[in-house]
C-alpha cells in the first residue's frame, strides 16, 4: 500500500481546519465547567432600583452609549474591541425639540439625592429642610427660584429634559445644580395650579432588543463580586485556561459587582460562563431584559403587553 508523503496533510487534519474556518470546534469536556461551578464566591443578586427622582440613582445604563474603549480590561485587545462593540449596541439615543412643555410635567432631577435618601416625589423632595429654605410665599418669589435653577428662561431657552426606557415615563431636569430650587419650583407650580409652558430638548434613552439578542447570542455577560480577582482559586481557573476575556469596571452597583464578558463561541470560555451561573452568578442580559418590567411595577405602570 502506498503511503502518502509526510509534508501531506491527513484527511483528519483536513477535517479539523475546515471545522475552524466554520466555527465548529469539539465541546470542552465538563471538567472546566464543573470547576467554575464549584467557585465559592459572594455573589449577590443585581440590585433592583427603587423609584427615585434623581436619575442617577438608578443604573446609569446610557453611559454604555458612549463607553470609552480604556474602560474594558482584558489579556487580549481584539477580545475587548469585540466585547466593547457588543456593549455600545445596547443603547439607543433619540432627541427631540419641544416647542411647549408643562414645568409641571417634570418629575425627575438631574445628579443623584444629595443625601442618600430616594425620593419617590418631587412634593417629598421640595419637603425637606434644604428646599424649604428657597421659600416661595408669592409668584414672584417662584419666578425668582425658577430663574436660579433656569438663568435662561426668561429669554425663552429650552429647557433639557431626559428619559430612560429602564426608568419608566418619569421626565428628568438633566440639570444637576440648584436642584432644590428646581424641585421648590415645580411643587409650588402643581400646588397653585399655574401652567408654565416653556419650550424643551428632550432625549430618550432606551434598550435596544436587537443589541441585547445580539450580546445573549455571543456572550455570557455575568456580574461578578469585586472579590473574584483576589480570589486564588477564581484566578488559577483563569490562568490555567488561558482564557480570552473582558471585564468592565465602570459599571458598579450597590453590591460593588462588575461585568465579565465570556465569548460563547469559545468552548473554554463558555464552559466557565456556564459554570459561574451555576456557582451563582448573575446574568446580566437576563436582568436588563426584565428590568422595564420590575420598574414600571414599582412605579405601578401598565405593563407591557
């Protein structure tokens, strides 16, 4: 039988480049899967934002939208430029001129609560010690507090207003000074029944379904514990595999939790996304899908059809 030259590649080896150019790898074995599954880490649930004014006090999901690059750390570069292009398609931005809006109509304030507190209302805001000082007794009193929250009013400059999707209808003042003449403002305005109508720049943020389908098909996005890096036997599972990976340190919740990006099309790192949401991890694309929902609820919002 003839023999082929040893510079010829095998059908076998044939086989195994033609699976790599179309992505068809043989699945990891369970071993690394079973290994992240059985990290002990304090993972905790992602936090669910209680209704509040200030929009910062909710997750500020819109700085996805404009994500530096530096921001994503990870052994490899194109790694991160992957995960960061992912993450950029999760917001979408829409801006609009209003020529009339209701100061009334405004419910939310820009920065967060200066002392901590998540204020549900604006009349429970304007309640408090720092905004009673502003007191308003007369009109002129109010257009004079406007006037310090909004120097350009009187010459007709529009006003600007936010809205996220994840934060319900609720329509912010993206000022974040003179917060509490503001929100003095605008109690004093729904307690007298005046109408002001002045005109406005609104933008709206929103989730994009199509960016976050997109990120669930290509990435385990799981939230983990701050602790992990210093974790040894977190950190041998991550240098024994040599693992491709990115992490984003930018966006901390309450429980100091950030982002880990696994791609799903590689087995390894697959199999230890799999296995750390067996160990506990949060899912990120999960909770940001039913995040508009758990919102509008505490709200007491109509739910989406």
């Amino acid at each position: 039988m003839t023999s082929l030259p040893e510079s010829m590649p095998s059908l076998s080896t044939h086989l195994t480049r033609l699976a790599q150019r179309l992505g068809l790898r043989a699945q990891p074995g369970h071993q690394t899967l079973e290994r992240a599954s059985r990290l002990n880490l304090p993972f905790a649930p992602l936090y669910e934002p209680e209704p509040s004014i200030f929009w910062n006090d909710g997750p500020c999901l819109q700085r996805l939208l404009e994500l530096p690059r530096g921001a994503l750390s990870g052994p490899v570069q194109e790694d991160k430029a992957r995960a960061h292009a992912a993450l950029s398609r999760l917001i979408q931005k829409d801006s609009q001129s209003l020529t009339s809006m209701d100061l009334r109509q405004i419910d939310g304030l820009g920065g967060q609560s200066p002392d901590g507190i998540a204020y549900s209302s604006i009349e429970a805001f304007a309640a408090t010690e720092a905004c009673r000082r502003t007191r308003i007794i007369s009109y002129k009193d109010f257009l004079r507090t406007l006037g310090i929250a909004l120097p350009g009013h009187a010459q007709g400059e529009p006003i600007e207003l936010r809205q996220a999707g994840w934060l319900g209808e609720r329509l912010y003042w993206a000022g974040e000074h003179h917060v509490e003449a503001f929100a003095s403002a605008v109690a004093y305005a729904r307690l007298r029944g005046l109408e002001l109508l002045m005109p406005a720049e609104l933008v709206v943020y929103r989730l994009d379904r199509a960016g976050l389908r997109a990120l669930d098909e290509q990435y385990h996005a799981i939230a983990m514990p701050a602790q992990a890096w210093s974790d040894a036997e977190f950190m041998a599972l991550l240098l024994d595999t040599q693992v491709p990976y990115a992490r984003l340190t930018v966006l901390r919740d309450a429980s100091n939790s950030e982002l880990l990006l696994l791609e799903k099309h590689h087995p390894t790192a697959s199999a230890i996304g799999e296995g750390l949401k067996r160990a506990g991890a949060p899912d990120m694309v999960r909770y940001l899908r039913n995040l508009p929902q758990i919102t509008r609820f505490k709200l007491g919002q109509p739910q989406d059809a």
